[in-house]
C-alpha cells in the first residue's frame, strides 16, 4: 500500500524547516572577498534606491574600486580566526546550532545569509531535499526594514519561482515591541552593566542608519526603532538615546548619527556611556568595528572618560529563549507546543 512504483525518486520523509536569515558577508577579509560580497549587496535595488543606470557606473567604476580594501581592513580587526568566519556568520551559525532539537526531532533548524554564503537558494533547497514541506523563515531583523526584511522575501519568492514542488512557507513578522525581545534585551543589558567597572550615565541605542528619505516614503523603520527604544527605557527604568549609525554617501540620513552624538556627549557633560545595538541580532563588522572601536576612539577623543560597547543578544541565553518562544508561536499547528 505504502511502496512506491518502480523508477519512483526518492522521497523524504516529510517534515518541518526553520531558516534563520542573516544580512551576509564576505567569506573572508580580503579586498577580493569584500568586493563580491559588495557587489551583489549594493547591486539589491531594495538596498540602493537609485535607478541602475544611474548607479551601477558609479558602484563598478568608484566603489568596488576603493572601498574594498577599507572594509577588508575592518574586518580583519574583528574576524574569527580560529573559525576562519566572520562574527555574524559565526554567530549565526551558532544561532542555529543552540536551537537544534528545539522544537522536537522533526525540526531541522538552518541558517542563511541574504548576501554572500550559504546562501537563502542553497539552504532553501537542502531543507527542501531533506524532506521539509513546511518552511518558517525567520530574518532575523527586529525592526522591519524595506532595505532588510524585504529583500528576504524577495529572494525567497525568487528562489521559489524557480522549484517545481514548492514547500508551504511561513515567515516571521518583525519583532521591535516582542515582549519577548524587549525582556531579553533589558536582561542582556543589565547584566552587561552589572558586569562593568563603572556605572553609565547614559545608554545609547544604536542603530544602523538609512536615508532619511525612507521614511517620507513610508519605510516604519524609523519609528519601530524609536519604539523599541522607548520600551527598552521604561523596561529598565532607566534613560536610553536613539542614534543611527554607518552613514553611506551624502544623501541625508536618519539622525541623530552616532558618532556625532558620541563626540557631542563629552562637552555635554557626559563623560561615561555604555553603547548598545538592538537592531542587531548577532554581533557584525558595524558593531565590533564601528562602535566598540571607532566610536570609543571618537567618544574618548572628545573628552570621554568610561566608554563600553555591551553585545548583542547573539547564542547568549537570553537570546536563544527569545528566539525559541518567537519561532514556537510561528510553528503552531505545525509541531506540538511546549
């Protein structure tokens, strides 16, 4: 009854996928490396809103000319070397790993990066191989973000234009006001504080940037950043300023920007901050380079005094539980609840 006709392929068993997407990055921090990546990040129209025509001579022709061996540069101050990976690949990858079993035996969960490798095509197809018709996929961007959680779906509706028998899909919404997440992010940062020499007059909220015309144009990004902002403060009962970081070009930006504020603060008085990022899950080249080097170096340049940059939520335990209670809510009626 159950045996398959002569000549018949293969089938898998069937079961349940979950895919963790991630930005992306350069396989290795090299000029070389960084180019590729860069090419096919600032090629996504999503990303860079100029028409192509306009912009690509300006990308193939300047930028991944120039600004490659910058970057490589960057990335070799804050790459794993015993794991030759970047730290969000990395992470990542660790991500995935602490919630393996999970959600129950049938339930492989997988990493992607939106740019670079593995890809979102690759790991989409081999979760599809190994038997999953049902995909969760999870961008893991808490903020929701045309230039972010969009291109996800982008891909994957591309990926799967291409697939004969397409898995049933599932993705996971933003996550800015998650009591889940606020409660994570208020744990990590208390015991980030808890764990420094001194105590912080401030708490800058970080996060990365995009142009100021996103928001005219109906991008929320900027308001569910001041959101979770604002419940991150009335969580810890404490003072938390929002700032945007990695400006690129000379269109205007979301303000304040970053490392301004970090040089502003001193003359203002404020001579000990503690620097976080919520908008990132898992620890990057923006984070590790751009804040807790180069905005400690701006930030005691100016007259600082105590500067810390506490990591994100990454495999820590708070961000593992989060991640757990969120992808469980999306799985219902998938998998049995715990």
């Amino acid at each position: 009854m159950n045996s398959l006709p002569d000549a018949h392929p293969p089938v898998a068993r069937p079961g349940v996928g979950v895919l963790l997407v991630n930005l992306g990055t350069p396989d290795a921090p090299t000029p070389r490396a960084v180019k590729a990546y860069l090419r096919e990040f600032l090629s996504d129209p999503r990303v860079v809103e100029i028409p192509p025509l306009i912009w690509q001579p300006i990308l193939r022709g300047v930028i991944l000319n120039t600004r490659p061996r910058k970057s490589a540069q960057a990335y070799s101050l804050v790459w794993d070397r015993a794991r030759d990976l970047s730290p969000l690949k990395a992470i990542t990858q660790d991500q995935a790993a602490a919630l393996a079993g999970a959600f129950g035996g049938g339930v492989i969960v997988d990493y992607a990066m939106r740019y670079g490798t593995p890809s979102i095509a690759e790991r989409l197809a081999a979760l599809k191989d190994a038997g999953c018709d049902r995909i969760l996929v999870a961008p893991l961007y808490p903020q929701y973000c045309a230039a972010t959680t969009a291109t996800v779906f982008d891909e994957v509706a591309r990926v799967l234009a291409g697939m004969r028998w397409q898995p049933s899909l599932r993705f996971l919404p933003p996550y800015h006001d998650d009591p889940a997440y606020i409660a994570a992010l208020a744990q990590s940062v208390d015991s980030g504080i808890a764990a420094l020499d001194f105590e912080p007059e401030l708490i800058i909220a970080s996060f990365h940037g995009m142009p100021a015309r996103t928001l005219a144009l109906g991008d929320p990004y900027y308001c569910l950043c001041r959101k979770t902002a604002r419940l991150l403060a009335e969580r810890l009962e404490r003072d938390v300023r929002i700032s945007f970081q990695s400006r690129f070009g000379r269109a205007k930006w979301l303000e304040p920007a970053t490392d301004t504020v970090l040089r502003e603060l001193p003359s203002g008085g404020v001579r000990s901050v503690a620097v976080i990022a919520p908008g990132f899950a898992a620890d990057c080249l923006e984070t590790l380079e751009e804040l807790a080097i180069r905005g400690r170096d701006g930030f005691l340049a100016a007259g600082g005094e105590r500067f810390a940059y506490l990591p994100c939520l990454n495999a820590g335990e708070a961000g593992v539980r989060m991640l757990k209670i969120l992808l469980s809510g999306e799985l219902a009626g998938w998998v049995a609840q715990t």
